[in-house]
C-alpha cells in the first residue's frame, strides 16, 4: 500500500498543508489508514471546498464528533486522497471551479473501491426537484443546504460514519467468518477423503478377511480329505501291506499339516491381541536352522527341492526363544521350497557382525511380484487368493516371521534377487555375549528313543480327557511304550482314581465340563503326598501359548505339551516326570 496522507492531506506525515486543519486550531491527528478501523475508532471524514473560510467553518461544526477531519481544497485533491486513504464521509461543496460537486461524486462512484463511501453535498442551489434528483443520480446519499444548520449537518454526518463503522465491522465478521467456513470446509473435506481412505481400507480389509476365511476352508478341508480318503481305504478288508504303509504315511503327513495351519491360525490371535511371549535365553542358532531345514527336508525332497546350508562351525550365539526362531526359519525355508521349481534350489546361510547375526534364505522360484512385495509381510496377503493359484498356504506365514524377528528386537526384509529370478530374505538379529549356564544344556534321551518300546515299563499313567478319541489315543501310545494306562473323562472321575491307582504320572487335558485341569492339579496338591498330593502332572491341551503355559505350571503341572501332540515330546515328558519312579 502506498504510504497514507496525514491529516493535512500530504503522504507520509509531510509539512502541513495550508487547506488542512483540525477543529480548535490544533494540529489535525494523522489519518485512519485503509483496512485499520476498530469498531469504535475514529473514521476519516473528507472535506471538500475551495473556500478555506467554510472548510474552517465544517471543522468547526464536526469537531464534537470526534472523528478524523481531513481538508481537500479541490475535487483533484479530494481524489487524491482518495486514492489513498479510505474514507467513510466525503462533504462536498457542489459549486467548485474545474471539478463540481457533481462531477467529483460521478467520479468517485465510477471507482469501485469508492463505493463504500457515503457522499454528502452542500449547496445553496440545491432546492429544487430537479437539482436533488441530478444529485442523487450523481451518487450522492444525502444534501445540506446553506445556510447549515450545524446540528442537522452534524447529525447527518454521525450517522453516515456510524453506518461505515457498522458496515467495516460487518465485513471484518463476514471475512473471519468465510475463513472459518474455507476452513471448516477444509477440515471437512480432509474428514471425509480419511472416512473414504477408511471405508475403502475397511472393504479391502474385509475382503481380505473373507478371502483368508475361504483359503482357511480349502486348506483345512484339502488335509482333512486325504486323512477321511485313506481311512476309508483301511477299512478295507486284505489291504497289502504297501498300502497300508502310505496310508499311515500320508495320514500322519496331513495330520501335522493340520496341526500347522491350527497352529498357524493361534499364532496370529496371539500376536493381534498381543498374547504371544518369547521364552528367552541363550542359544546357538547353528543348531536353529540345522534343526529346522532338518524338519523340511523330506518335503523339499518330495518335490526334487535341493536345501542347501552354509553354516559354520561355530556357535552362533545369542539371546532368543529358540523355538519361535525355529519357526522363523522354517516357514522362510519352507516359503522358499513352495516357489522353488521342481529340481530347484534353496540356500541358507548364517552370516553378520560383531553386533547382529544375518540369516539370508534364497531360491531360485520365479520371485515376488513388485506390485506385491510391499505388502508381502501382511497378514491375510497372499500374491494371488484366486482359486487357480499354484501354491496353497494360508499367507500367515510371512506375516509371523515378521512379528516374531521384531519381537526379537530385529528386521526382516524381501527382495527379488539380482543376479537370477528368484527371492532373498534377510533376517537381521542383535547379537548378545551368551555364556552358557550348565544346566541349559539338554538333556540327552537317545536312549529311551532308541528304544521306545521299553521306555516307560513299570510306569503307572493316568490319562484324563473328556474326548474319547484323544484320550484313547494317548492310552494307546503309552502302553506301546511299555506304561501302564489308566483312563478318566473328567476331573471328578480322575481325583477319585489317584489314591486307588497311585499313578507315577498324570496327563490331563484343561477344558473339561464341570472341572478343568487347573482345577484338578489344585485339589491333588491339597493332598498328602502318599495319597497323590506330590503326583506329577503334564498339561495335554489345545491352550498352547506360553502364557497358557505360564499358567499351567503355576496351577501345579509340571510339563505342558500342546495338541496335537509329537509323540517323541509326550515321551520325554512322562519319563522325565516318572524318572522317581524306583523310589516310589
């Protein structure tokens, strides 16, 4: 804005001007600048006249008013300062020689920036019809005759400032309250784009869901079937003995594939409800991964898959749970055997630093698709859902890696190799100086597992599961193993037969009707020692987390094995546990 006249009508508070003055004869306060009037500010108030006597006699008349009176002795000045100050009044004489009152008024309205202001003018010819018209058609608002009548012009100029204060106020309450709609309107629209990005989130999500819901149908029917297929086919009367061996093998095959999925399925409960621990401690992940591509190596064969394992001699070692980190592994190496060709190839190696230990998984499959990769450590994401896919799988697999190497205080990252088609993972994990307390070492049982046969004789088991099934089959492995088997199908049942039976061992299932596990470990502990009140317990149960098994042990088990159950495990477990058993 260029800079504003002083009162005297001259830019920037020069000397004062002859035509310009205040009322009294003191110095006229510096002019009200444009877009700077406060609701009860003093207004600009323009006096027009080529006669300094009148303008003196208008300061005069309007001093009481307390407004800002500035002088303009010609309608050239008067646009002047119009130009450059905003002006709620202009009193203009209409006799003036060059410009008249009437042309000046035409001219100021022709300026849209004018229109604003109000135009008083003052004549003694103003008093016909004719005359008021040419005025009023001219812009003007108002008129004064002269003689004035200093009240009436006094009056009439209050109440014209008045109504441009009112109107300023009433445009500074429209302006703030456009900008509080632009910005509401603004805040509005971000809402509604993050409610569309949400829905839209939302539907993706929910067709995600059901997609996984269906592939969860498929992949647990698809095992169930091959299981109801070759039991049916052992019904069979005069069954040779080469079918009956792929029978057990491929039921026994779909059985831990079951057991994965279930498993699978759990894990991820766990980790969105924040469930899943780690059981930390010192490990060697050498022995990890031997053991986990160890487990996965008659499936690679199956499909003509080579492993292969660059691990050195040394531990490698660190702080984790061991069997968390061997799922790790396992579903990245079985990730890759599952892409990898027939006849193809799939390579770990452990690798890393002084500070963190890098296990790099690799295959030679056709790689992940780079509209995919971003998303390839979701859950309920899998490359292609549709039912033409290639590869089965629930797409959780991934998903879990993830969790459990954060949970470790590590990443994971995917890439499509470089050098060939085919797929790199990497695990990056923080090593930790470990020193290895004696008794974390394991225990060997090669001995009983040499011989299973014989590994439980002279022991004395009782077996408590609401389930006949389950309960007869853990009866049936035990006594395989040489133990005695003792069956219950509820807790009540069960705490009758210990002081009868006298069990080296209890296997007991937890969610029973009437009476859980838990419930029934606590009752036994409440018993003298001779009566069962010292009777080892084993938790059986489809609760498998680690804090179920938190609170398993602290409910007075001493073991707790999850269903389905390795059968290796269960034997451990119940030698372990009746080890006492000569003394009893």
């Amino acid at each position: 804005m260029s800079p504003l006249p002083a009162a005297n009508g001259r830019a920037g508070g020069a000397a004062p001007n002859p035509h310009s003055g205040a009322a009294g004869g003191e110095a006229a306060p510096e002019v009200m600048p444009e877009e700077a009037v406060p609701d009860k500010a003093p207004v600009n108030i323009l006096l027009v006249d080529d006669q300094p006597a009148k303008l003196l006699s208008y300061e005069s008349i309007l001093a009481g008013l307390g407004e800002r009176l500035v002088r303009a002795a010609s309608g050239l000045e008067a646009l002047q300062i119009l130009l450059k100050v905003e002006v709620a009044v202009v009193l203009i004489d209409v006799c003036m020689p060059e410009i008249d009152g009437f042309e000046l008024t035409s001219m100021i309205r022709e300026h849209p920036r004018l229109s604003k202001t109000s135009i008083i003018l003052v004549s003694g010819v103003m008093v016909e019809d004719d005359a008021r018209l040419k005025g009023y058609d001219s812009g003007a608002v108002d008129y004064v005759s002269v003689p004035i009548i200093p009240e009436i012009l006094r009056a009439k100029v209050a109440v014209f400032a008045e109504l441009f204060r009112k109107n300023h106020a009433l445009e500074n309450l429209n302006r703030e309250l456009e900008q509080r709609v632009e910005a509401r309107t603004a805040q509005i629209e971000k809402l509604l784009v993050r409610a569309e990005d949400a829905r839209r989130e939302a539907e993706a999500a929910n067709r995600l869901k059901d997609e996984f819901l269906a592939t969860i149908s498929h992949e647990l029917r698809t095992p169930l079937h091959a299981i109801s297929g070759w039991i049916e086919i052992l019904k069979v009367p005069g069954v040779d003995a080469a079918t009956r061996a792929k029978a057990v093998e491929t039921i026994e095959r779909n059985a831990r594939l079951q057991g994965r999925l279930v498993g699978e399925i759990l894990d991820v409960s766990r980790i969105i409800t924040g469930r899943l621990r780690l059981e930390l401690a010192p490990l060697d992940l050498n022995t990890v991964v031997e053991a986990a591509i160890d487990t996965l190596r008659p499936t690679a064969a199956a499909k003509d898959v080579a492993l292969h394992a660059a691990l050195g001699t040394a531990p490698v070692t660190l702080t984790g749970d061991a069997q968390r980190l061997q799922q790790v592994v396992w579903n990245l190496v079985s990730n890759g055997v599952k892409f990898a060709q027939q006849g193809g190839n799939v390579w770990v190696a452990l690798g890393g630093d002084e500070t963190a230990v890098e296990l790099t998984v690799l295959d030679d499959g056709p790689g992940i698709a780079p509209e995919f990769l971003p998303y390839i450590f979701e859950r309920f994401r899998q490359g292609d859902s549709s039912s033409t896919r290639p590869h089965q799988g629930l797409g959780l697999g991934l998903a879990i890696v993830r969790h459990l190497v954060e949970m470790h205080g590590g990443r994971v990252d995917a890439a499509n190799r470089s050098d060939r088609p085919g797929a790199r993972f990497v695990v990056r994990l923080p090593r930790a100086d470990v020193e290895w307390p004696a008794a974390l070492q394991p225990a060997t049982t090669q001995d009983a597992r040499e011989k299973p046969e014989s590994a439980l004789s002279g022991v004395r088991v009782l077996v408590v599961d609401d389930e006949a099934d389950g309960r007869e089959a853990v009866a049936a492995l035990l006594e395989k193993w040489g133990a005695a088997a003792h069956v219950a199908s509820s807790a009540s049942e069960a705490y009758a037969l210990v002081p009868r039976a006298l069990p080296h061992v209890l296997i007991a299932d937890i969610e029973m009707p009437g009476e859980d596990g838990y419930t029934l470990v606590r009752r036994l502990r409440a018993l003298p020692a001779a009566e069962g009140g010292a009777l080892p317990a084993v938790a059986l149960t489809a609760y498998a987390g680690p804090d179920d098994r938190a609170r398993a042990l602290a409910a007075g088990f001493q073991a707790h094995l999850a269903k389905p159950v390795e059968p290796l495990a269960l034997l451990d477990a119940v030698r372990a546990l009746a080890a006492p058993a000569g003394e009893r």
